[in-house]
C-alpha cells in the first residue's frame, strides 16, 4: 500500500471518527457498558456462616463453592446427587426464617448445589419432556415455553411445528444426538457475556455504526465535493476505495472494540469457568438442539456477528452513495438495518423467514442456536446459520461493489 493511500485512509477515519455525532453515540455506548457492568458491583452472596460478600469476591465464592460439583452424571451418579440435592434442599427449608431477603438456609446447605441441579434439571428434560413431546405433539409446545421468536404466533407455524413433520423430524433427530450426560460447570458469567454482548452489538453498537457510516458518500453530495473529487487523478477510483476501506476498518474496530470490552470484563469478572458446559446447562440456551460447548457458541456469535456488521457497513456505504445529504440516508438506512428485527410471522412465514437472513439477525446470532430453522434450497436443507453466513458475506461484497459503482456514476449523471 503506498503512502497516498495509506494517507487517504486515515484521512477519511479521522473525518468518521470526528463527526460530533459520532463522539455523542460514543458516549452512549460508553453509558450502556457501564450500565452492563454495574451488574458486577451490586453481587452479593453469602458464605456458610452467613457472612456477606459483595462484588468479584460473592461472584469468585459462588463460582469456587458451585464448581466443586461440576462435571457430567450419568445415570447412577445423577440418581445419587439428586438424593443430596433433595436432603440439602429440605434442611435449607427447616432452617430458614422467614424473612426471604436473609433466607439462611440457601446460603448454608443449598448455594454449592445451584448450578449441578440446574443442570440435571435440563438434562432430565431432554431425556423425559422434549424427545417425549415432540414425538407427541411436535414443537407448538416446546416453542411456547422457550422464547423463541416467533412462539406467539404459533398458529401460521403449527403446519411447520407438528408431529411428523420434516422440521419436527429432524429437530427430534437433533435432540436425541445430543451427547448426554450434559457437561455442568457454574455458568453465570457466560451466561451473562452473551446477553450483554449480544444487546450491546444490536443496540448501540449497530446504530454507531449506521449514523457513522451514512455521510462517508452523501456528505461530499451536501458539501459539491462529488464532482471535483472525481474530476482528480486519484478521485475516480484510489478515493472511493479508501473510503471504502475507511468504512470497513471503522466497523471492524467498532466491533473488535466492543467484543473485546464485553469479553474482557466478564471473564476478568468471572474467569473462564462455563467454558466447557454444554449449552443446554445455560438459562438462554436451554432448549436448544446443538451439541456444543458454551466457548463454541461465543465463538459462533462473534463469528455471526462480524459477518453482520460487515454487511451492515455496506449496506450504510450503499444507501450514503444513492442518498444526496447523510440526514436524508438515516430514514431508509434505518428502515433496512433495524426492521427486519420486527416479527411478521403473523403476517407470513416465508417473508419472516427471508427478514431472519437480514444483517441486524446475523448480528443478533444467540437467538439461532436456540431453536434451529431450517431452509430448503434446491432440495437441500440448509440450518439459518450456514445460510445466514453465507448471506452475509455475499451481501457485504455485493453491496460494496453497487456503492463503489453508486458513487462513481456521479460524474456521468452530472
């Protein structure tokens, strides 16, 4: 890369970076994290003598205390735990008083059983509730109680959900493939790292990135510059590919920045425990039909989420080359990016089905490992997640390609 260029870029960053509305989002995103993160100060727990403990250090005791029990059980150990579980359970209610707040005997007998009888309690559902129940009734049910998007719309998804069909046939197949006994270990801090990720890169993260993005185009139209710029040696095409680069280093620093926050914090909190449980043992995953651990699924939605914001920024390139001011780009850029989040299963199945392909639902990437949807694309049926990466990537390169050509065919319409 030669030093014009390498100029050019860092120009064209720096005009992003010091656009005032840019820097009032930063202060937005900045105010959502510390939100997030005051989670961590306001901890308690108790120890066996019913000493109070607050912040990293309840998060560190609960964590020690809950992961001497971590492992998998199969059935003659599970049998053998739930027995203790029980016997703790039942002393904790004989000493408790009354007061829920203080609730002694939680904190003596049953704190360190928390996380294996969660998880025991998940790997018993799979084995006597979901395999049973969608043998009987398929998914309406299962999808009822899970969360899942589109549940409350059950009756345009009840051909798709019953009993025999090919998505129930083969979610059942999933199901009963899991590798059991589960993989328990005390999970709250990834749990937590994905929820708080995964909003963080919907909401601020992506808005960030769309306003940011929206006048990389449409401001050089505002300001006349279009025509002289493309009039120079370099306008017609090291300028437009810089500007480009620019928009896509901004995103992916912008993404980097917030993965590395979210991450760093929670494990620095937490540590790396739940690396290893399966994900069915985390509260937001508990339904779902992949046999992963709960590492692999971090990795997935960063994964899921980068391809996203790489096809977010080229949507905002392609909407600030066709837009003549940046103001007039946030209406229709703000329409594609965030609309698709809105569920029309009500409407129609197949239109919900193609807005889940959508950059913001690549970006919200928990939401498909936990149920799967499958597409059927000449005659095979591919899972939402090959299909959505695939998307992804070929929209970002695509769009790309119709902003750069966008932008250039100024100076022939002018």
């Amino acid at each position: 890369m030669c030093r014009i260029t390498r100029a050019l870029i860092k120009f064209e960053l720096k005009k992003i970076a010091q656009r005032r509305i840019f820097l009032i989002l930063l202060l937005v995103f900045a105010a959502f994290a510390a939100y997030n993160f005051a989670g961590v100060a306001s901890r308690y727990t108790y120890d066996s003598s019913l000493n109070r403990l607050t912040g990293i250090a309840a998060i560190r005791y609960d964590r020690d205390t809950q992961n001497q029990y971590a492992g998998r059980y199969g059935n003659a150990e599970a049998a053998e735990m739930r027995e203790r579980i029980n016997a703790a359970a039942e002393r904790a209610r004989s000493e408790s008083s009354e007061d829920m707040l203080i609730y002694e005997g939680r904190w003596k007998y049953f704190l360190q059983y928390e996380t294996v009888s969660d998880g025991l309690s998940r790997q018993n559902a799979i084995e006597d509730f979901i395999i049973p129940e969608i043998k009987s009734n398929g998914l309406i049910n299962i999808y009822a109680i899970s969360g899942a998007r589109f549940f409350q719309f059950a009756d345009n998804w009840k051909p798709i959900l019953a009993a025999g069909s090919p998505y129930s046939e083969k979610l059942l197949a999933m199901y009963e493939n899991l590798e059991l006994p589960l993989a328990i270990e005390y999970n709250l801090g990834f749990e937590n790292l994905v929820k708080s990720l995964e909003s963080a890169l919907l909401f601020p993260a992506a808005a960030i990135l769309a306003i940011a993005l929206a006048p990389v185009f449409s401001d050089e139209y505002g300001a006349g510059m279009a025509p002289i710029l493309l009039a120079t040696k370099h306008g017609k095409r090291r300028l437009i590919k810089c500007k480009i680069i620019a928009a896509y280093l901004f995103a992916i620093g912008l993404f980097l920045l917030t993965a590395l926050l979210y991450a760093g914090f929670y494990l620095l909190a937490w540590g790396a425990s739940g690396a290893g449980a399966s994900i069915q043992t985390i509260e937001t995953f508990r339904f779902s039909p992949y046999g992963i651990a709960a590492w692999q699924a971090l990795l997935s939605i960063l994964g899921m989420g980068f391809l996203g914001f790489m096809s977010i920024a080229s949507v905002a390139l392609l909407v600030s080359a066709k837009t003549k001011n940046s103001y007039n780009a946030l209406i229709p850029l703000a329409a594609i990016v965030f609309l698709p989040l809105i569920d029309i299963s009500r409407v129609s199945v197949a239109i919900e089905k193609i807005l889940l392909l959508f950059p913001i639902n690549a970006v919200a990437a928990a939401d498909m490992l936990r149920f799967p949807i499958f597409y059927n694309i000449g005659g095979m049926s591919l899972d939402r997640i090959v299909l959505s990466a695939v998307v992804s990537a070929v929209a970002a390169a695509a769009l790309c390609a119709m902003a750069y050509r966008a932008f250039r065919a100024y100076q022939a319409r002018n």
